[in-house]
C-alpha cells in the first residue's frame, strides 16, 4: 500500500478471523479499521454480529476451509482470536497438539493475504514456559515473511474495563512500520468498580437495595468465563470464581434473565446485558440467541476497550513507515514484554 495518497492510507483495513461476537473487531472498528471480512464458524455469534453491524462482511465458515486468496494487497491489519483452550490452565494445555489449536492456520492466512500487520489475542496460559517452543517457532515464522513479532500480557483493568481479564497478545508488523509501533500506556483513570458500572442496571427493575449493593460491590470483576459448546453453562465459572463474585455480593451459579425487581433479597446474579457491560461492551451491543448461547458470546469476548488500545498503536505505526535494522529478525527471545516490539 506505499505510494498511496496520504488520505487513502488513513482508510485502514482489516481481516479478523475467529471472530465471535465482535469484542475485537468493535475494538479495531473504534481504532478506524474497516473490516473486509470477519470469519466466524458459530451461528449464532454470526448472528449477533450482523444484527450490530449489517455492513460487515460476515463470513460464516470454517477457518480450515476459508480461503483470502482474493484479499492479498488490499489489508493493513489481519486480526484474531484464535481457540484458547488448547493453552488455557482451565483445560489440557495440550498446545500444538491440540486439535483446535488454528495458529498454523492463521499463519498460513497471513502469508497467503500478505497484511501490513498481524494481531492476534489468546488466554494468558500461552506465555506459560512450556510453551516457549510453540511461541517461537510462530516468531520464526512471521519472520521468514517479513515481520517483526512481539508479545505481550494485557490487563484488561488497564484500559478501562471493570474486570482483570489478562490477554495475551501478538502483535507483527512488516519490517518497514515495526519500529513506529509502542504498546499502549494504561489508562490514567481506573477502571470502575462492578457497583459503579452496573448500579443503574441493577436497580433498572425496581429493587430498592441496588444503591446498597453497589457501595458494597466496590471492586473489579473476577475475569469472566463463557465455557465451551462441550462444557460449561450460563454461570459466572468453578468454585473459586463464584467466590471472588460472592465477595461482590453477587450470586455466580447462574445468570438472570432479568435484574431483581422490587422487594428481592439476597444477592443478585448478573444478566447478558451486564456480563457484556463487564467486558466493555457499549450499552447498545446486543447479543442474539438463548441465555446460554448468549452468555457464552460475552464471556469468551476479547473487551473491545483493549483491542481498541492496542489497534491504534497499530495505526500509528502503519502511518509512520519508519524503518528498523536489518538484523531486526535475528533478535533473540527474551522474557514476555521484552521483545522488539516492546520497545
């Protein structure tokens, strides 16, 4: 995309594959992305994704089966989410050898469309040491096409969200932008705690022990979980979660269909809506589907907060082209946060 007009090079474009129900590509839209294609294999994340955004183009496909063949020279930022399961401490950790582990597929993506820049966000399990090979090996990769890759571990709560929620993120850009790039400084205001962020829509039914609640609720949410088609319902996760939520005074063993209305006691559990207000969603992202199928899409959500912060320090870069030294690739590895990206 050199030797464009400086105008037609702020028009940033994106491809986002795994895209669920839209925390990152909302986050990159935030960032001034447009999106050429955003894949997803879940139906009714599909859904849910065009009732938001009618004029994204969704593509409801396989990963292993979607093809970007015609996108090549035409996208500045290839984005995604790949499984996480594959690397998560709540599951296996079994890796590369993990059947629904789509790194080799997202890598073989990049190559075939050829982005100006790579994003891509995981559990934070995956800068776990034994996975250090694994993490390489996608650096070498990228690498041999031309970019220079870098890790980090993001803290939600950092830019703004009401929970922890730490994500792992990658991020390449071509050799020629790397050096423009800076990871995004936390944001000088704190997050708000769970009773600032959801007093309203807690007392939105008429209970009268909402204000009471949130002065209690005076901290940030336990990281958020959605479960998996195979395991894992509409609640707020194992034991030791629905600890950390009870502390908030609320009640994790299921989600409500509705905030309490007048005369309730006791403690109140969460709805999709303010699961999704949890993860950065904007009051007007409605998720489709059952409570289960619905939850399952918030909770598995990258908070669009973060992807925003880290997408326009993409922008920034892609912007300025500055260059890097030749040896750039033959940086070794060192500790998470550290590497050339990191600068």
């Amino acid at each position: 995309m050199m030797g464009q007009s400086e105008g037609a090079r702020m028009a940033l474009t994106s491809v986002e594959v795994c895209t669920g129900a839209g925390g990152q590509a909302l986050g990159l839209e935030n960032a001034k992305f447009k999106h050429l294609a955003c894949v997803e294999l879940d139906r009714q994340a599909c859904v849910t994704l065009r009732s938001n955004r009618p004029e994204w183009n969704i593509v409801e496909q396989d990963l292993n089966e979607w093809t970007g063949s015609g996108l090549r020279g035409r996208v500045d930022l290839f984005a995604g989410g790949v499984p996480c399961p594959p690397f998560s401490k709540a599951g296996r950790q079994l890796g590369e050898d993990d059947e629904r582990n789509l790194f080799p597929r997202a890598l073989d993506l990049i190559e075939e469309i050829d982005p100006r820049a790579v994003m891509i966000e995981n559990v934070r399990g995956l800068m776990d040491p034994i996975f250090a090979p694994f993490r390489q090996s996608i650096d070498q990769r990228l690498r041999s096409m031309g970019f220079v890759p870098g890790w980090r571990l993001l803290n939600a709560s950092d830019y703004g969200v009401s929970q922890l929620r730490p994500r792992v993120v990658l991020v390449a850009l071509k050799r020629e932008y790397a050096a423009g790039f800076r990871w995004p400084e936390r944001s000088k205001d704190p997050a708000p705690s769970v009773g600032e962020l959801l007093r309203i829509l807690m007392a939105q039914g008429g209970w009268e022990g909402a204000d009471e609640w949130a002065e209690k609720a005076s901290t940030i949410a336990p990281t958020l979980v959605g479960g998996s088609h195979k395991h894992g319902g509409p609640d707020l996760g194992p034991t030791r979660a629905r600890k950390a939520w009870a502390a908030l005074g609320v009640e994790g063993r299921t989600i409500a269909e509705a905030a309490p209305e007048p005369g309730f006691s006791g403690m109140p559990r969460l709805t999709v809506e303010m699961g999704a207000r949890i993860q950065g969603f904007p009051p007007d992202w409605r998720f489709t589907g059952g409570k289960t199928a619905a939850w399952r899409q918030v909770g598995n959500a990258f908070p669009p907060p973060v992807a925003e912060a880290v997408g326009k320090q993409i922008a920034k870069a892609l912007r300025l082209a500055l260059p890097v030294p030749e040896d750039a690739f033959a940086l070794p590895d060192k500790e998470p946060g550290q590497l050339p990206l990191a600068i």
